[in-house]
C-alpha cells in the first residue's frame, strides 16, 4: 500500500514543488495550508507522514504535531522551518518529530529523510506484529496426519489460500482450527504480511471493538492515548478471528462493513480509514442455529461463509491418532531434554480405542503428561490417564458381551484387574493408575497378603 503524504505549507511555490516530487516518487500526496484543516485531514485520513512548515497562517506548525501527537500517532512528522532557534528545536524534538529541516533544503536530502522515517514506521510495526505472533503461535505449525479426511483439508488450503476471498473455518473444540488458519495465511498472497489473531470470546463487546477497529485518546475512561487496533495492524496480512459465534449483533454489523470492503473508525475517532486484510473466522458452533435464534446475523455468515472448511475430528482421523501422538512425543522429548521416546503397540491401540471428545488438543496433552511419566524410551499403557484405561477396557471386554447384565460390583473388579495384569503385577502403579490404596485394592481383588 502506497505511503498517504501529507504536505502543510502556505508558499504556493515550495507545497506545488513538494507535491509534484513526492508524487512522481509514488506516493500519495495531500496538500494544505493551515494548521486547522491539516489536523482536519489528519483526523479523517490514514496518514503515513506529514511534512510541516512551522509558521503558518492561523497557527504554529508545532500545535499541528502536539494534536496529531494525541490523535494519531502513528503518523509520523518532520517539521520545517527558515528561522532555526534551538528553542524551536528541542520543543519539536520532546513533541515527537521525526525530524527538523531546515530552509532551503535540497530536495534530494528530503526524500531521503523522510524515506527514513518510513522505514522506522515499517520496523516498528513489524516488531509489534512479530512479538503479537511470537505470543499467539500454537507450537505446531504443520497439519500432521494422512487421512483422507486431514487430505481433503490440505487440498481446501491450497485451493483458497491465492485468492483474497473470506473463509470460514467450523469444526470441534480442539481439532485444530488455527493451524488451517495459519496454513492458509502461509500459502496466501499475503503470506509476507502480518498473521493477527483475536479470539472473540475473550474480550467483552466494548474492549472487543477496540480491539479491532482501535480507540482514539479519550474515547472512554483508560484510553490514555491513541491506539489503532487489529485490522490496522493486519494490514497487507490476514486477520484471523476465532470463536466468531460469541460476537455481539451490533459489532458484528461493524465487522461487516469491514469486510465487504468499506473503510471503518477508531472507537471514538472521525477519520476513516481503510485496510487491506483477509479475514478468516472459525467456529465450533452452528451458525444457522444461531441465525434461527437471532444471535448471528445471515448476512455476516452469508459473507464470511463464500469458503468454508470442516476441520474434521480426531476420532474420524484414524491412524493419524497415532502419527500425531509420535510426533507431539518426539517434540516433548527434545523440550524435556530426553532422548527418544516411542509408544508400545498395546499403548498405540489404547489410544486408537479412545473417541478423544477434546481432539488434538486433548491428545497433547495426554502425551505431554506420557512423556513426564515415563523413566525410559518406552511408553507405555501405565503412562496413560485411567479415562483411556477404562474406555480401552470397556470396548475390549464389555461393550459387545451379552454379560454386560452383571453387577456394577463384578464390572470394576474386571476392571481392576486389567488394570494390574496391564501394568505387569506392579500393585504400586495399579493402585496409582485407579486411585484407591494399595490395601484397597488387595482386599477387592482377594490378594494374598506380602511376606
């Protein structure tokens, strides 16, 4: 996106000079005379820099830069001036300008100068928007699995990810909604530019629309200064908005607007400003039963949903069960600074046996307390939580037996004593694994007493 230059001069012949070189160097040029309608335009405006003669006709050039300072400062300025006074420098300079320069100058010196203070601009937001993805980064980045279904994914990504159309992302809690967002952004037209995440559920309607749309200095009581918010930040990028669904009606006719391309305000702010962003959401829930109840509005979904993809859960992954929990295992091992650590097939079929109602995330975690238990390369059934004991038990042992129809009593003896010939005999780890006492367990299970 082309830098907006504003130009804030009274000699006719200096601002037509400057307007004609700064646009042929292919910028867009704004032009004024007064300090009044400068912080106008300002206030309206997307501005990029502002160059700023000092001595004006109903004003000083350093009110322009002490309002602009206030309601938009992320727009950099250069003063200039023909009477240098040190007095005149130190204010510019502790009122937040870029630059002093002094008159004459040469032109070239100038585009330089100010082709500097862009440069600062563009470096200071990367770093913003580095440290926000730094933060906000799920530490897989790559979708893992073989499926046909994860396949059908992947080939989604690559089919929208070259267009600039919106996606709407819906599957279960945890099945891994952010990183397709992450791919798409990555194989995306604006893979160079910014990656920004915001999920919905965690702000309330009002910090929600700073979040996104920013807030001018005052707008509402801890607003202590300007500050522009996600979609400015996204700019060039991909804004990805997860859990959509808890977005309140009257912000979600703002984000509409938005995303059907017209420009927006800061929260309690008069300029507009417009972006260039790729929206992605996700959802866990059904919108149309929401559209029904009147908590989701049909020409947001309508809009959002121009693509979606269905991120499948994991029970329905197969075999990627496994592949997934080797790989999460060989990324805990390097963090826990073990050496290789593999799943034995009897704890392999446990966890394909398992329907993880909490996906890859509940898979994670799982293998993230596996890999602190276990002393040794291997690991085992004993290293898994007793949930997936007991459903491995029930499908192995129970669910398809006509002896379901037998005592809740008899069922958790079985139970107890697949969990001990499981660990080996080992009553210490039987006794850990069900969480009752070791004498507890002896007594239920009729076992002679230790010498």
């Amino acid at each position: 996106m082309k830098p907006t230059l504003l130009i804030v001069e009274d000699d006719d012949g200096l601002r037509s000079s400057l307007e004609k070189s700064f646009s042929r160097r292919g910028y867009n040029v704004i032009v004024t005379t007064r300090v009044s309608s400068g912080i106008d335009l300002v206030q309206k405006q997307n501005i990029t820099l502002a160059l700023v003669d000092i001595r004006l006709p109903d004003g000083n050039g350093l009110d322009f830069l002490s309002k602009t300072r206030e309601i938009a400062d992320e727009t950099a300025v250069i003063m200039m001036t023909a009477y240098p006074e040190i007095k005149t420098a130190v204010r510019a300079m502790k009122e937040g300008a870029r630059d002093l320069i002094i008159k004459p100058f040469e032109l070239e010196e100038l585009h330089l100068t100010v082709e500097r203070a862009i440069e600062t601009l563009e470096l200071k937001r990367n770093v913003r928007r580095l440290e926000r993805e730094r933060k906000s980064r799920e530490e897989v980045t790559d979708i893992v699995g073989e499926s046909p279904a994860i396949e059908q994914v992947r080939s989604q990504i690559l089919k929208v990810a070259e267009v600039n159309t919106p996606v709407l992302i819906v599957g279960e809690t945890g099945t891994g909604k952010e990183l397709v967002a992450d791919s798409l952004h990555k194989h995306s037209l604006h893979s160079n530019g910014p990656l920004v995440k915001v999920n919905c559920s965690a702000f309330s309607e009002h910090l929600l629309e700073s979040e996104l749309f920013g807030h001018e200095k005052g707008a509402f009581t801890d607003a202590r200064e300007a500050r522009g918010g996600l979609f400015e930040m996204a700019d060039a990028g991909t804004l990805f908005l997860d859990e959509i669904s808890e977005m309140k009606l009257e912000l979600q006719a703002k984000l509409l607007r938005v995303v059907e391309g017209q420009p927006f305000r800061r929260v309690g702010g008069q300029r507009e400003i417009r972006t260039n962003v790729r929206v992605v959401a996700a959802t866990n829930r059904d919108l149309p039963t929401l559209i029904k109840a009147k908590e989701f509005r049909e020409d947001l979904y309508f809009r959002l949903n121009v693509f979606q993809i269905k991120v499948p859960p994991l029970r329905s992954r197969g075999n990627d069960i496994v592949l997934l929990a080797r790989f999460f295992l060989q990324r805990l091992a390097k963090s826990l600074r073990k050496g290789r650590l593999y799943l034995t097939p009897q704890a392999e079929q446990m966890l394909l046996a398992y329907d993880w109602p909490g996906n890859i995330r509940q898979l994670r975690n799982v293998m993230e307390r596996a890999a602190i238990l276990s002393d040794h390369e291997e690991v085992g059934i004993e290293h898994l939580p007793g949930e997936l004991q007991a459903s491995s038990f029930l499908n192995q042992n129970l669910a398809k037996s006509p002896e379901m129809l037998i005592p809740l009593s008899e069922i958790e003896r079985r139970y107890m004593l697949y969990v001990l010939e499981s660990v080996n005999g080992n009553i210490s780890e039987a006794s850990r694994i069900l969480g009752v006492a070791r004498n507890t367990l002896k007594a239920r299970l009729r076992l002679p007493e230790e010498n």
